[in-house]
C-alpha cells in the first residue's frame, strides 16, 4: 500500500513538471490548451494548476477569446517569483546580472579587477553580489540561487581546480560564497556559461549543435552538442584556447607552448598593440573606426590566427554554428573578414557545408546570462521534484 501511495505521489510530481513546462514555454495558455498539449485529462490539469497557483509558480491573467462556450481564464509563469544572481568573473572584471525567472535582466552591476590575490577579489565578489541581491523585488522564492563563470578548470564540488590567468588553484569557491549568502551556488567554466547564455537567450537559440567561444584575455569554448552541453569525463572539457597551433611557439601560462590564446586572444592583440600606444580593446577599435590603417592590419591579422584556432574546431566538431563571444565579439566589424577567410582555406569543404560563423548576440554579456540561467534552471528542478 505504501508503494502504490509513493508511485501516486512520484506519478503527481511527473505530471506537475509536464504542466510546468508548458505553461513556461507555451503561455499564455487555458487550462483546455494545456490539457490539450499534454495529453492529460481536464480534471487532472485543473487540479495542478491550483498548485501551482497556490505556490506562486503561475498567474490568472484573465479571460481568453471563446471557442464558443464561457471564455477561458488564461495562465502565464510568474517569472518574479523569485530571481537570480550571475556573474562572470573575469581577468580583470567581475560582470554581474540580477535576473527574473525568465533570464530578464532587472539590474546589472561591474568592478574592474586590477591584481588577482584572492583576498583581494572575494571581498569586491562579494559586495557586487550584495548589492545585486539588495535590488531584488520582494518575491515568493526570493534569490533562488548564484551562478559564477570562471575562466579556468572547475570541478563538481565548485572548487576551482586550475585558473592560469588568475593564478588560482584548488579555490573551493563554491563553498565559500554559499557559506556567506544561504543560497545555492553554482560554479563553471565561463566559456560554458556564455554557450548557456547564447543558447537560451543568445544566437544559439533552436541550435543543436555549436561551439561558443569566448575570446577576452584567454581564449575558452563551451561545445553544445544535440542540445545539450558537453563537458567531457571529469568536467574539464573546452580548453581549446590550450590547442598548440606552433609546435615549439610561446610559453603558456599553463605549462605548454604555442597555446592558441597566445596568439589571437584580446591579450595577444594589445600585446600587439602596445607599440602603436594602444592600451585596451575600445581605445584600438576606435582607432581603427578613425581610419588608422595599422590598428586595421592588427585586427585582420588577429582574425586570421582566430580562423586558425576555428578551423581546427570545425574539423573536429562538424558544428552547425561557431558563435564568437566575450570581448572581442566587439571586433566583429574588423575581424569577421579575416576570420570567414581563414576558415574557407583551412576546413574541410564538407564541414563548410552549412556552417555558420556568428557573434555572440549578447555580446559581453553571454557568460553571465549564462551564469544566472544555471540557478534558474536548478531551481527549476527543485520545484518539480518538490510539487
């Protein structure tokens, strides 16, 4: 008897996800269309939605049109039941978005990072998540999680294992920033972060297959394959920007030589730069903008060792799309000649077949989209599994 009332109780939770569900990705919907939708029968959805209405999860926003009988009250999800915190901890920034349950940004937030010592940037961390969470609406659920991209190796426990251009290792971060605001926390690679964000709100919406690649101090990539992300055995997958593109070229911070971000990341160009007085991304794309031929050649010439690093992907992945992301998606206008040129000589004609090079369509904000839409989609699972 017990077993059949936990398969009842296990059979209700199956059933309040499905409606869930469609309501999210339908809405605005009548209970008779959500029936409809999900196969299930009108007492059944009646009773679920009432659940869902008394945890706050979904809204009656009114009367439909009439089919021909009374007209239907329809439902929406409430996307301020609760809301998120992401952030994209960069080289030399913290990036940081509040969000609705929806991924609608309702305030941002930036520090600049000038030294790496831990002591130093977990304090700025922490007051940038403390003022995003003291913007948030008051809500039924309140904040219902963090997410943080970070550029470097991380593990299932949160625990940065390896950041180079941080100069980090073994940094249980995770445990750290739950231990100080009460709520979930989710840590990853900021390269897979910005594939989630570009995927869910981005460029790579409806995409099966595509490789994200972020390109700002390092180079990173977040590889989504049949819609879902992959992260290899242990969780380490993506540190393409660690491909060796010159066998015996420049020493990486990561221990190897010729390392693909030594070559066309946005550090790589204002190494580049220097020589010409430029000291950031937006004071050579202004220049370049102004006519000065020199920034111009920089930027082609970074766009081809980018097709490079490209090309190799495509050979490997056979993806529908490529999407550039991070900052030197801002370059778009001078370097997508040079890269689309690299990639139709160095990929294989049947790999080319179909390809599409884009940019990424939240620009510098893909990561930490991304980063928010982690909590979101955990909470998700908690209220499903808890209906």
């Amino acid at each position: 008897m017990r077993k059949a009332t936990g398969d009842l109780a296990l059979i209700k939770k199956m059933n309040t996800a499905i409606v869930l569900d469609a309501i999210v990705k339908k809405a605005p919907l009548s209970r008779a269309n959500i029936s409809e939708l999900t196969g299930l029968n009108k007492a059944t959805v009646s009773s679920l939605v009432q659940d869902l209405l008394d945890a706050h999860l979904v809204l009656e926003i009114g009367m439909g049109v009439s089919s021909g009988g009374r007209k239907p009250v329809m439902l929406i999800f409430n996307r301020a039941a609760g809301y998120a915190v992401g952030i994209d901890l960069g080289v030399n920034y913290i990036r940081g978005v509040l969000t609705d349950l929806e991924g609608g940004v309702i305030a941002e937030a930036e520090a600049s990072l000038q030294r790496h010592e831990l002591e130093l940037v977990l304090p700025e961390l922490y007051r940038l998540i403390a003022g995003l969470i003291a913007q948030a609406p008051d809500s039924p659920y309140g904040i219902v999680g963090v997410g943080i991209g970070v550029p470097g190796l991380v593990d299932e426990r949160g625990t940065i294992l390896f950041a180079p251009n941080l100069k980090w290792e073994q940094v249980e971060l995770q445990r750290l920033v739950s231990a100080r605001y009460d709520v979930p926390v989710f840590i990853d690679n900021e390269a897979n972060a910005g594939a989630q964000g570009e995927q869910k709100y981005g460029a790579g919406r409806g995409i099966a297959h595509q490789i994200y690649v972020s390109v700002g101090i390092g180079i990173g990539t977040g590889i989504i394959l049949n819609k879902e992300l992959y992260k290899g055995a242990r969780g380490f997958s993506g540190e393409l920007g660690h491909l060796s593109i010159d066998l015996a070229g420049k020493p990486c911070r990561c221990g190897n030589l010729g390392c693909w971000e030594l070559y066309a990341s946005e550090h790589a160009l204002l190494e580049l730069a220097g020589p010409l007085g430029y000291g950031s991304l937006r004071e050579l794309l202004a220049a370049a903008d102004d006519g000065d031929a020199a920034a111009q050649e920089l930027f082609r010439r970074i766009g081809s060792d980018l097709g490079v690093g490209l090309a190799n992907i495509v050979n490997v992945f056979n993806p529908e799309v490529v999407i550039v992301g991070n900052r030197m998606s801002l370059a778009q206008r001078w370097i997508e000649d040079s890269v689309r040129e690299t990639l139709s000589r160095r990929t294989l004609k049947q790999h080319r077949h179909g390809l599409r090079l884009l940019f990424a369509e939240l620009g510098e904000q893909s990561a930490v989209r991304g980063a928010a839409y982690y909590a979101i989609d955990q909470f998700f699972h908690r209220v499903k599994g808890g209906a």
